[in-house]
C-alpha cells in the first residue's frame, strides 16, 4: 500500500498490514459482506475457524491496473498459517512477485544484471531465471499479468487521428468555402479603410471562439456518452488517470523452466504444467496418441508421472517420449502418456508445450462436472445443496466452461463494438464535410444552375451535371478506404495464432455501401436545390 497509489476510504495506510491476521477489501467487497454496515473492525473467519480482522478500506480498483482484488492480507497472516519455510525460504516456490521501489539514482539494467548472475551462481541447476520489469512496461506484457496490448492501443491510435484528420480536413474546406462568399464583404470593409490587423484578428476569433465551442461541446457529449460506452465495452474509463507513487517501482518474478532427460537445463524452453485429478483426461475427451492414462491404483504416479502433448514433444525433439525422463522444479519424472494437440488457450496462441501432472487433494483449485444443460438451474440447485453438505458455511463459486471460453475473446468484442462506434463517428463526420461543403458548392452554383432551369435544362441533366465531380472524388475516396480497410483487417488477424482466410468481398461489399450511402445523401441535396425555384435564386443575385 506504500508503493502504489490505492486509495484508502478507512484506515491506516502504514498499518492496515501490518500485523498478523489483517485484511484489507476493497469497497465493492465490504458491501458484500457485511452490507450497509461499516466493515472496518469487523471480523471475517476462514474456513479452519481462525479469525481476520479488517483494518481498512479501499476505493474500487482502477481497470487500467495490471492489479485487480477484493481482498489483501499482510503477508505476515500466510507465515502464521503455513510453513514459513515453504513461503519465504523455499526458492522453488513460484506463487508471489516481489515489487520494489528503486532510488532515483539507482540503475535497474545494472541491478537486474547482478540480480541474474547471483541467481546463475545460486542456485543448482540453473532452473530458475529472476528478472526485473518496470511496471510502466508491465501493463503491455501477458506473460506478466499484463492486460494491454501495443496492436490495439495503435489501432485506436490510428483511428483517433483518422477521424481527428477528418475533422480538421473538413473544417478547413468548409472554412475556405465559406470565406469565399465573404471576399465581398472584406474588400468593402478594406475600400472602407479597415486595416488588415483588425480583419485578420477577426477571424482568428471566430475560428477560435468555434473551437473552444466545439470543444466545450465535445466534453459534454463525452460527459454524457461514457457511462453508456463503459456499460457497452465493459469498460471502466473515466478523466483521470491513476499515478503510481514517487520513485520507479520495478516488479521481481521467475520463470518456469521444465528438464527433461538429456537436455541441459538452460536450453529447456518454458512449458505450460496443468495439475490434474485421474478422472481429468476422460471428462474432457483428451485422446492419446501413445502411452496410457493416469491410474487411480497407482499412487507412484504422484509427482512422478507426466503426460505431454504433442507440442511439447516436438519442442523436446522425441517422437515417441514414453519412457523419457521429464519433470518441473528440478525433480525428474517419467513420462507415462503423450496427447494429441488440444486448445488450452485462446486462438490468439499458438498451442504450446504442456506438462500434465497428476497430484492429491493438497494441489486442487478447482471441480470441474459435465452437466446436461437442459435443466441447468435444477442441476445447479442440486450441485449446491451437495456443496452446502460437505463444505457448509462457504458459497459455490461456480462458471460454466462456455463463460470461460467466451470471456478468453471478450477484449476481441470489445475491440470490435469499439470499432464500429469509431467507424460510425468517422462516418459521421465524413457526411457532415460532405454535406456543408455540398451546400456551400450548390449556393456558388445557385445562380448557373437557375440559369440551365430557365434554358430548359431537365431535372436529370442537371443531377448528372452537378454529381459528375462529386462521384469521382467519392469513387477514389471509397477505393482507399476499402484498400486501407483490409489492410487493417489483416493487421488485426496477425493477432491469432489459428485465423480463418479472410476475403476481399466483405471490405468490397462495406465500400459499395458507403459509396451509395454518400451518393444517396448527396443526390438528396441535390434534388432540394434542383426543385427550387430559379426566379428566387436570380432575384436575390
């Protein structure tokens, strides 16, 4: 709490964790527990009976944070309950990263260098790897808890000063349009004796006090659209930006590196390891291509045995690897069964090595049921009322497999409704410029047109002379956004290791409805002025 910036609404910052047995919620959590009652005091109990006292509060966590909770305990409470051996003394122990706030003078590259040699000099085996990583750099790295992405930030980036560009191409078109129908007035007002200063801060206030306008105007639609965009996007954006405190606070952690038999240690890449019940590979359907499947009789299987998949053999450069000594952590086993390929990840992956391990009760986190999804809510009640049976006073936190598999492509929706609400807003715009500077262009030609009307010029003749220009700008425009549509529709696929064949049709068929929208829009302005009538438009001139 000292490093980074979480504000506090109760209690002490320097003390909230200090001592054993002390949590910490955030403000969404203490509503859960304890409702409209203060949380601050109260007492929370574990499910072996020992008791945590709360001693503070925290304000909702910033969804731009790589670091997302409802509940903080003092490191001091894990040593009190576990073996303290096991968590700050046992170096294989890969659960926690360590955040440090380095001196302003100090240099990370050479703190991280003599970080690296004393873990090569320490440890047998070279199995693990330490590193430091500034947190500036941590929110666009997955592998390190990272939620960002570089593709997408330059892809809003992009189409942020696309549609800036467009505003400002279409102020200023419009701004040169319209000054033309003022040469008149100024050259009266210069033949009046009005200097060029004054003319000249004339109209840099009226193009001043038109921005700060539309500025004003864009904050308050901004103001007004984000809670709806939050709610769309699942989002959670406001004006302020969330600052970590002084100094440079860096993030220490470890790599995972598997052995295998025959391989030296530091060549091993990183493998993926899954700890499993016996039953794990038959609820899910996973076929094995060589080898057999965890035995519930054969206890020397904890710890020992490993199936792999077809990737990690590859990676390992054995065909057939039954038999082959493999393990984590330095403790080598035996591989028992070798896996076809399956997805583990999101198609955004590729699929990578992966270790299987079968282990006791101790190492589960979770309990996975095949149901039959007719009758889910009667299902569910069921499975809760066992719950209730065999472990009372703790809640069922459950999720369905196809929640999981959704949410792994949720930022890829996110990014698509985005898209489209940026499309719509460059779209809207672009029709906007087209519509003024249509409108400016027709009131020039008000006067040729009228002329052609009384000469006896038909209606078509005249659509067919104004739209000519129009329709060769609009052809070209459309053209180079479709080109630089699929170029961008390719970018965004790069981001999945699995991708479908993605054809030119649908950016062709996207461009021949802009273009007929915009041909629509400016036909329809054309027919308002065609019909009007030419004695007026010769009167005023």
């Amino acid at each position: 709490l000292e490093i980074f910036s979480f504000p506090l609404v109760a209690g002490e910052k320097g003390s909230a964790l200090g001592s054993p047995y002390s949590i910490v919620l955030s403000k969404k959590a203490g509503q859960r527990y304890f409702g409209e009652e203060d949380p601050l005091g109260q007492v929370m109990i574990l499910n072996d009976g020992r008791q945590l006292t709360v001693t503070g509060i925290l304000e909702e966590i910033p969804g731009n944070s790589h670091l997302q909770f409802d509940i903080l305990t003092s490191f001091s409470t894990l040593e009190s309950i576990l073996d303290r051996s096991l968590l700050s003394e046992n170096w294989l122990n890969n659960s926690y990263r360590t955040y440090l706030t380095l001196h302003e003078n100090s240099d990370p590259e050479l703190l991280d260098a003599k970080l690296r040699k004393y873990d090569l000099e320490g440890f047998n085996g070279n199995t693990w790897s330490f590193h430091m990583q500034p947190l500036f750099d941590l929110h666009f790295n997955r592998d390190t808890w990272g939620t960002g992405d570089k593709g997408t930030l330059f892809l809003f980036l992009t189409a942020g000063v696309f549609i800036l560009f467009i505003v400002c191409f279409n102020y200023l078109n419009l701004y040169i349009a319209h000054y033309r129908t003022r040469i008149r007035d100024v050259s009266i007002r210069k033949l009046l004796g009005e200097q060029r200063p004054v003319l000249i801060r004339q109209f840099f206030s009226e193009s001043l006090a038109i921005v700060l306008i539309s500025y004003l105007a864009a904050l308050l639609v901004v103001w007004l659209v984000l809670p709806m965009f939050n709610s769309t996007l699942e989002r959670k954006l406001d004006f302020h930006s969330v600052a970590l405190s002084t100094g440079i606070p860096s993030m220490i952690g470890w790599s995972n590196i598997p052995v295998w038999e025959g391989k030296h240690v530091e060549d091993n890449p990183f493998f993926y390891r899954m700890i499993v019940d016996h039953d794990f590979m038959n609820l899910y359907g996973i076929q094995l291509e060589k080898g057999r499947y965890y035995q519930p009789d054969m206890k020397s299987d904890n710890g020992n045995a490993y199936i792999i998949n077809r990737a990690a053999a590859d990676r390992m450069g054995m065909e057939s690897p039954i038999g082959a000594g493999f393990g984590f952590d330095g403790n080598l086993g035996t591989v028992v069964g070798l896996t076809e390929d399956f997805y583990f990840e999101s198609l955004h992956n590729p699929i990578t090595p992966l270790g299987i391990g079968v282990a006791d009760e101790y190492y589960w986190q979770y309990v996975s049921l095949k149901v039959n999804s007719n009758n889910l809510s009667k299902t569910l009640g069921y499975i809760e009322n066992v719950w209730k049976k065999y472990v009372p006073g703790i809640p069922m936190d459950y999720s369905l497999l196809e929640d999981h598999l959704d949410s792994l492509y949720r930022e890829d929706r996110q990014l698509s409704r985005s898209m489209n609400y940026l499309s719509l807003a460059a779209l809207f715009v672009s029709c906007l410029g087209i519509f003024g500077l249509m409108s400016l262009s027709l009131r020039e030609k008000s006067k040729e047109i009228s002329i052609r009307k009384v000469m006896g010029a038909s209606g078509a003749a005249l659509l067919s002379f104004l739209l000519r220009d129009s329709v060769r700008i609009i052809l070209v425009s459309t053209v180079f956004g479709g080109v630089f549509g699929w170029y961008l529709s390719m970018e965004w696929l790069e981001n999945f290791a699995f991708r479908c064949r993605f054809g030119f049709g649908a950016i062709a068929l996207s461009a021949l409805l802009a273009f007929f929208m915009y041909f629509f829009m400016i036909s329809f302005r054309l027919i308002g002025a065609i019909s009007n009538n030419p004695g007026d438009s010769l009167r005023l001139d």
